[in-house]
C-alpha cells in the first residue's frame, strides 16, 4: 500500500495484506467477517427461535420455510458486493486512489438502488413463489406475512452489505462486527417485546429484524461518511462511473447468479420437504440454522480470499497467492468441520433452542447427520471459486458450480427422491454435490494460476 493511502488509514483498523506473515491476517480478517455473518444470521434464528417457543410448529414452519427464498432474492445483489470488494481491494493492491474513490461511489449507488428493487420485488414476488414452493396451506399466510415485512427492510439490508463490502476491502471487518452486535441486542430485546407483551406473531419478529437492520444500515453509513480518504463517502459525490460497475459485475453478477441458482435448487429441494408435512419443515428449519452458522465460517474465509488475493495480485504477487489459498482452504475446513461435529454430537441439544417437539427434532436430528456432519467438503468449492474471483475470473467458477451442486440438486428431486422416498435420501444430495462440486472447482483453479503466472511473466518481459 502506498505511503499516501496508509497515512490516511487509522493504523487500528487496517490490515496490510501485502506484506508480512499471513495467518494471523488472514485469521483476524476472516474471523471478525464470520462472525458477522453469524449474527446477521441469528437474527433470522432469534426470529424461529421465539416463534417456535412461543407462537407454535406452525409459525415455526412459516418463518423457516423464507430461508431460501430470501436468499434467493438477495443473492445476485450480494455477489455484487463481492466484486465491489475484490475492485477496491484490487486498485488498493495498484496504488490507485482515484479509482478507489470511483469505485466507492459506483457501489454506494448500486446499494441504493438494489435495496429498493428487492423491497418491491419482495412485495409482489412473496405468495407466488411460496405457492410455487408447495408451502402447506396451514403455514402459507403466516410466511407470506412474514416475507413481505422482512422485504420491506431489504434498503437497509444491502446498505451494510455494500458498506461491508467497502471496509472488507481495507481489512476492516471487526467494525461491522460491533455493529451487528448492537443490533443482535435489538432484535432480541424487540422480538420478545412484540411477541410476549404485544401478542404479536411472526409480523411482530418481522418487525424487529426490520428495526434491528436499520440500526446496523445507520451506524455502517455513519462510519463511512466519518472515514478517512480516500475510502471516506461523499453523498453527493455518488454516481455511477461506468468502467467501475462493469468491472464490478463482471465479478459479482456470476458470482451472485451462483448464488440464485444456488438458491433456486434449494428452493425445489424446500418444495420437496414441505411434502412431508409441517414437522419436517420445521426441523428442517430449525437444522439449517447451525449450516448457515458453520458456512459463515467458511464464508469469511471466502471473503479473506478475495481481498487478499485481489490486493496481492494487484501489486503482483503470485507468490504469496499462492500461501493465501492453502491457508484459507486449510482453515476453512479445520474450523468448519470442527463445529460440524459438534453441533451433530449435541444434535438433540442445539435443537431443543428451537422446538421441543419430538417429531419436529427427529427431522432435524436426520438433516444434522446427512448434512451438517459432512459440510466442510464444501470448503473446497467456496475457497478456490473465491480465490479466483481474487484474480478476476468469476465465471468459471460460477459455472462449475451451477453444473456440480445446483443441477445434480434439481436431478436429485425429481429422479432420485421419487424412486428412493425418504427424507434421508432426500438430505444426501447435498453432501454429493459437495463433492463433485469441489473436485471440478479445484482443478479450475489450478489451471487458473497457472495461466496468471504466465501472463504475469509476459508483462515484466
């Protein structure tokens, strides 16, 4: 980094990614991001959690079952944040402050504008698509209720995403994490207000998350109008610099369609658990909650791969890429699967904070066990597909994960779960897909390097 960026950067929240030991870096960038995740997570769990004790299965089943359709409808804008992530941290790796600013302006924007597509989007789209899911008639108006309040903070939502996405490019992640621990408060204190004292139901935990992501949108957008230069937001500088978002979607928009399609096979797998009825989406449900918080383990890892590399490969430095897959691939499994078997060997205690019914635990004890045990095989996919957006190439990786994991999903439904009925079969799709996903993926980006270490030799030639 040049001398110029770094003096205008407190010292306290930045990570220089280009020089110097790497796995306490990576360490102290990507566990503040996963913990971040996390709690961005926990509110949607706080929300089954006091449903689930308080309301009932059903209202259980209702707020559960919007998982993959609100990740389906925000996927594509988080992809984009990715690629705003890996631009910043590329024009940091070249020394360019006055892309850097062309860049943080573009992305504002885009964060503005995404957030109030998906608030109407969310508004019109929410019955016809749990419909489309098979969502049970004794559950549908409660879910419906529940998407379209939670859609109508989406503006809120995507603004601390992008303004994430901005100080991740920097090496700030512990920031956003105080934040998400101030609004985690917020939504538990507000959830069991409005459902204990209110007599409110799954509006009322809507409600909270909503309030809980405008705090967490304020304080983000507050810290970066505070900012110094040349990451400082200027309101009335936002505009749209046309080379910036190009490049921004070259990398995000595979990135996030992945990510739709990602959710869009999760959502016909949903259709599929939802004909075993009420009790199996809920303990569905109420398991997919520690796959989300182990992911996220993996996720900030994907996240320390792509600022890194995209800095490192900016100054050109192929050698120390090279030590930033292996310690991302190495500690994203070890962390990962670490909690994998934990949660799995306490399986009847993790869900009993969700429900304590028995038939409802009995279907999240099999999913714990065909899915959750298994889940760090999918570390080999997410860090190598991240370490090659790090180098600018998305669209492979997108691909490759499309065909291994989505499409072999979607067979799966419709060809093996008729065949073979049972909600076991069902949950061994995933860690199948796992496996061929990660093995296409990591030859990718062997060949990859590769060819950027060539090109670079051409260059300095």
């Amino acid at each position: 980094m040049s001398n110029s960026i770094a003096a205008k950067h407190p010292k306290s929240n930045e990570i220089d990614m280009l020089n110097g030991p790497l796995f306490k870096k990576i360490l102290l960038f990507a566990l503040p991001l996963a913990a971040s995740s996390l709690l961005q997570e926990l509110f949607n769990s706080i929300d089954i959690a006091v449903v689930g004790h308080f309301v009932g299965s059903k209202a259980l089943a209702a707020v559960g079952s919007n998982a993959p359709v609100i990740g389906l409808m925000i996927n594509l804008f988080v992809g984009v944040s990715m690629g705003a992530c890996a631009i910043i941290s590329n024009h940091i790796g070249q020394r360019d402050e006055k892309r850097i600013h062309e860049a943080i302006n573009t992305v504002t924007l885009v964060a503005i504008i995404s957030g109030v597509f998906l608030l109407l989007l969310g508004q019109f789209a929410a019955r016809p698509i749990l419909t489309w899911m098979g969502t049970p008639p004794d559950v549908i108006n409660e879910a419906v209720l529940y998407l379209r309040i939670y859609f109508l903070g989406m503006p809120f939502i995507m603004a601390f995403n992008f303004g994430s996405a901005i100080l991740r490019s920097i090496g700030d992640t512990r920031r956003p994490l105080y934040i998400l621990v101030i609004a985690g408060c917020i939504n538990t204190v507000l959830n069991l207000v409005f459902v204990l004292c209110f007599n409110m139901g799954v509006e009322g935990v809507a409600i909270a998350t909503g309030i809980a992501n405008m705090v967490s949108a304020t304080l983000i957008v507050r810290l970066l109008y505070k900012e110094k230069e040349p990451y400082k937001l200027h309101p009335k500088k936002m505009k749209i610099n046309r080379t910036e978002l190009s490049h921004m979607l070259r990398i995000g928009v595979p990135a996030g369609l992945q990510g739709m399609v990602f959710s869009i096979s999760n959502v016909i797998v949903q259709s599929s658990i939802n004909s075993y009825g009420a009790d199996a989406i809920a303990g569905s449900a109420a398991a997919l909650n520690f796959e989300y918080y182990c992911y996220f383990i993996i996720q900030g890892f994907n996240g320390a791969a792509i600022s890194f590399i995209a800095q490192n490969y900016g100054a050109g430095k192929m050698d120390r890429v090279h030590r930033i897959f292996w310690i991302c691939m190495g500690a994203s499994v070890f962390f990962c699967a670490f909690f994998n078997i934990l949660f799995t060997w306490q399986d009847n205690f993790f869900l009993g904070f969700f429900t304590s019914v028995p038939s409802v635990q009995e279907y999240g004890s099999i999913r714990m066990h065909y899915v959750l045990l298994l889940q760090f095989i999918a570390s080999s996919y997410e860090i190598a597909g991240s370490c090659m957006r790090g180098m600018g190439k998305s669209l492979t990786p997108t691909i490759l994960t499309v065909f291994g994991t989505c499409l072999l999903r979607i067979a799966w439904v419709y060809l093996v779960s008729p065949v073979w009925r049972g909600f076991d079969i069902l949950m061994m799709v995933y860690p199948v897909s796992w496996v061929l996903t990660g093995t296409m993926v990591v030859i990718a980006y062997r060949a990859t390097v590769k060819k950027k270490e060539m090109e670079l030799k051409l260059r300095r030639a």
